[in-house]
C-alpha cells in the first residue's frame, strides 16, 4: 500500500440516457454527495482508475456498459480536512472526468467502508446536490443520448 494518495484523480459520472445520475453519500460526511471518485495508483491507466473505482464503490462492471473519457479536467485545492492523506508538499488535486452511460437506473453495491446510501437524481437535482463544484459541472454537462462515439 503507498504511504500517501496521488494527486491525480478520477471523477465518474454514472448516468441513463435521460440524465438520472447515481450519487454516493459519504460515511466521513453524512449528507456530502457526489458521483465515483478515487485516486490513481501507482502504474496504473487513468482508464484503469475509473474502472477499479467504479467496481469498488458500485460493483458494476464497466464491460456491460458505456464508459467514455469525457477529455476534461479540473485542478483544484484539496480540502484542508483531507490533506493529511497526500504527501507534505501537495495541496492541488488533478481530477480527470469519465462517465458511464446505463441503460436504467439500476441497483449498485455500495462499500459501506465509503458510503452510506446511494440514490438515482435528476439531472438538475444531482448537480445541486454534490459538495463538489467540478462534480456539479460535470454532471450539468450531460446531454441526453442513445450512443457515445468516445466509448472505451
């Protein structure tokens, strides 16, 4: 295990056609919301990230899906509350954006390690639900769709 986190991230919006968003509520901060999230390990593809993250904190399995690099990202300061877990030096965050596309709200297997609940959102509704302002940007980026020409 690596003494600190990468501060190179990945941030997975996972959503239908008609724009329902799966959030996460946080078990370190009840009522904080937010999409898949995680931090790059050491020798891994940042299309790796995505897809070990979205296992762990969902149980999906990307193969069955649509996961696409939306080629956007964010540098942001790293809450103060949470710098501890990043080496001495680092404050700034690199968050790389992805979503996965599902055919229907569907049922996921939350770490509780992680989260408390989980809940389906309309877009509008899930972007002013997120803390996070790269994760509500995101999320206000989607479009309705029936395909994704950036599959991976």
């Amino acid at each position: 295990m690596e003494k600190y986190k990468s501060p190179i991230s990945v941030l997975v919006v996972i959503h239908t056609p008609d724009l329902q968003v799966l959030l996460l509520e946080r078990t370190d901060h009840p009522g904080y919301w937010q999409s898949i999230t995680g931090s790059q390990h050491r020798g891994e593809t940042l299309i790796q990230t995505a897809k070990r993250e979205i296992s762990e904190e969902t149980g999906l399995d990307t193969t069955s899906f649509v996961l696409t690099n939306w080629n956007f990202l964010n540098k942001y300061e790293i809450f103060q509350e949470w710098r501890w877990r990043y080496a001495p030096e680092v404050s700034q965050n690199t968050e790389h954006t992805f979503g996965l596309l599902v055919p229907e709200p569907i049922p996921v297997t939350i770490s509780a390690r992680e989260h408390l609940s989980y809940g389906w959102f309309p877009q509008k509704e899930a972007a002013e639900k997120v803390f996070s302002w790269s994760n509500a940007e995101a999320i206000q980026k989607l479009h309705p769709t029936n395909n994704n020409s950036n599959a991976l």
